[in-house]
C-alpha cells in the first residue's frame, strides 16, 4: 500500500507542475456535479485524476484515470464541456496487464434551471456524449443543489447506456446516484463528504448483483490564482469485482483573460 500511496502522490504532483497557473472555480465535489454554470463566454480547462485500487478478489489491481477538459459558458445558464481526452494506466499482474491505455473523448452540456441560492433549489440538466476505440456511451444526469450560506448540499441522479466492442455489440446500463455537503471554513477551505452509489445493468436486463456505494471525505483550497479539491472514497458495500478505495484529484484554471 505505501508504495501505491507513493506512486499515486509522484502523478498528482506531476499534475500540479504541469497545470500552471490556475485561477479560482466554484468547484467543492469531484463525483459530484453542482448545478451551476460558467459565466457566459468564460472558458476553463480542468485536468481530473483519478486512482482506483484494489478489488477484494484482485488485491494487485491498480489503476490511474487522467481527464483534460475545457469548459466554456454559452449562456448564463448553458455550459458546453469537452473531454480532450480520457486515458488510463494500469497495473493488474493477475490479469497480465501493465501499460496505458487511450480511452476516449466526448463532449457535454450542462442547462441550468434554477438558482441554488435565490430559488427554493438548484436544479440543471446534463447530458454526454463519449466516444472512443470501440465505445460508446450517453449519459444523462438530474443535478439538485442548495446553498445556505457557507453550507452547499447537492444531488445527482445519473443514467448511462454503454456499447462496447468491435461492432458496438456490448450493450450495457448502470444507475448512479451521488450526494454531497459542503461547508466552508474560510475563503481558502472548504470540506466535506461525498457518497457515490452504483447500480449495474446488464444488458439493459435488470439490476443483477449487489450494487456498490461508496462514502468519504472531500478537501478543497483555493486562493486568487488556483483551486483545487480531492475526495478518497472508501467501498462501505461488499462487491468483490469493484475496487475497494478510490481517490480523485481536480485542478481548474482560467483560460483567456
């Protein structure tokens, strides 16, 4: 574990230098979305990593998601994001893998419908679309949040449908919810929990298995010229063929003026 806990720590810092300059963002989830959008004509690159390790019937499993994104405002409630490119790294020596892997590319919008702090509730609309070599995947998802004062509390309701193989002939589904609160300490800190629970479909033939929920903490910093947050998550069910920790890095920086 300490040299996965070393390793992980070389590639976020890595991250971090090649980041640049970074400016402040709203962000204070990672698996959670907020129903807030860009300002209009504002654009913003994110750069996401995320480290998932260690399956109960797979303890050599090892595996790092990296994500670059930009997002750019529309509107003043309509936000367009682009995947510039989703790949992995893994090491798994039961299964005879060790290498990175590109995995795909995708664009989403975000349409927000009501205000988290002047309306009753925030509420968006999100939609996705990814594609990649032999994948491909649309993802909708219902995002309700609410802020009391330094308190935000929010809540995601995703679906997703998944073609994968050489001819699209895999054809899967999986339910998702997410929640999280936030409250903030100071300018600079905000902290947290966030939940992520996981539900798996089949070949769109039902639920089968136990689903797999998720619980820890989040930490964001931020000042004038950077923010950035990171949320460990703990496996709280028991599904042996999911991994038993997970931890996502998000760094955010302004582009343009």
């Amino acid at each position: 574990m300490n040299k996965r806990i070393s390793r992980c720590a070389v590639i976020c810092t890595f991250a971090v230098l090649t980041t640049g300059r970074l400016d402040a963002g709203e962000r204070r989830f990672t698996f959670v979305y907020e129903a807030t959008t860009e300002k209009e004509g504002e654009w913003e690159f994110e750069q996401w990593v995320t480290w998932k390790t260690a399956k109960e019937n797979n303890r050599d499993f090892d595996r790092f998601e990296f994500r670059s994104e930009v997002e750019y405002g529309v509107t003043h409630d309509f936000q367009l994001g682009f995947y510039l490119s989703d790949w992995r790294y893994e090491e798994n020596s039961s299964e005879g893998k060790r290498g990175g892997e590109w995995r795909n590319v995708a664009v989403e919008g975000i349409w927000n419908l009501a205000d988290p702090t002047t309306d009753p509730i925030g509420l968006a609309l999100y939609g996705e679309i990814k594609y990649g070599d032999e994948l491909l995947e649309l993802e909708g998802k219902l995002i309700a949040q609410k802020d009391y004062g330094k308190l935000t509390l929010a809540y995601n309701a995703t679906i997703e449908a998944e073609w994968e193989g050489h001819s699209y002939d895999e054809d899967n589904g999986e339910l998702q919810q997410t929640a999280g609160l936030s409250y903030q300490f100071s300018p600079r800190y905000h902290a947290g929990i966030e939940l992520l629970h996981e539900f798996g479909i089949p070949d769109w033939r039902g639920v089968r298995g136990k689903s797999t929920l998720y619980l820890g903490p989040n930490f964001s910093y931020r000042t004038e010229t950077w923010w950035a947050t990171l949320t460990p998550l703990f496996q709280v069910s028991d599904v042996e063929d999911e991994p038993d920790f997970q931890m996502r890095l998000i760094f955010g920086m302004p582009l343009g003026d």
